[in-house]
C-alpha cells in the first residue's frame, strides 16, 4: 500500500484515516493499543501525527493488514524484532516502487 500524503509536519487523524483507507475509529484503537503511536494533543485535544507516527502506522498496518497478525502479535513482534522489521518492511516499500514503475513502463510497450 503507497501512502499519498504531502510533506507536512502534522496531520490530523482525518488525514491520515483516508491515507490508509480505514476509519478513524481504528486509528484512534491501534493508538491505545501500540506504545509506538504517540501523537500529539493540541489544547482542544484534536490528535496531530507527526511524520515518524505514519511510518510507525505504516508498519502496524502492513503487520495486522497485509500480513494478517493478530494485535498482540504485532505487539510482540515489533517488541522483539522492531529494526529487523523495519529494515524488511522499507525493502518491501522499495520493491513495492520498482514493481509499479515497471508496470508502467509495460503498459507503454
């Protein structure tokens, strides 16, 4: 999944929901749920996400979504193996951009 989202240095939780095609309900659940997800509160207490909390959102969704882990396994596994995972998961990412870039030159042919 390519998340489209401009370079800014918070988002709101209506933003980020429509990146990642879910309800805001949900991100609101994955926050009490993973210690990683820790947005900002203004005084209105509206949540702002920084850059660092969408690649952390990113990689909770590529584990519980794509990869199918239950909550307490992604929890466990990004306790016990969080850089190993991260490594994996920015190659995916990378892989994910060459595959599209050469269906696009494919579709030209």
């Amino acid at each position: 999944m390519h998340i489209d989202l401009p370079e800014k240095l918070y988002y709101s939780i209506g933003e980020v929901a429509e990146a990642f095609s879910v309800n805001t309900s949900l991100i609101r659940f994955w926050e009490k749920e993973f210690d990683a997800l820790k947005p900002k509160k203004n005084a209105k207490g509206n949540r702002k996400f920084t850059p660092q909390d969408i690649q952390n959102l990113e990689l909770i969704y590529h584990l519980v979504k794509e990869r199918g882990f239950t909550l307490e396994g992604a929890k466990i596994h990004l306790k016990e193996n969080k850089q190993k995972t991260l490594d994996q998961f920015a190659i995916i990412r990378k892989l994910e951009g060459v595959k599209a870039e050469l269906l696009k030159i494919k579709e030209q042919l």
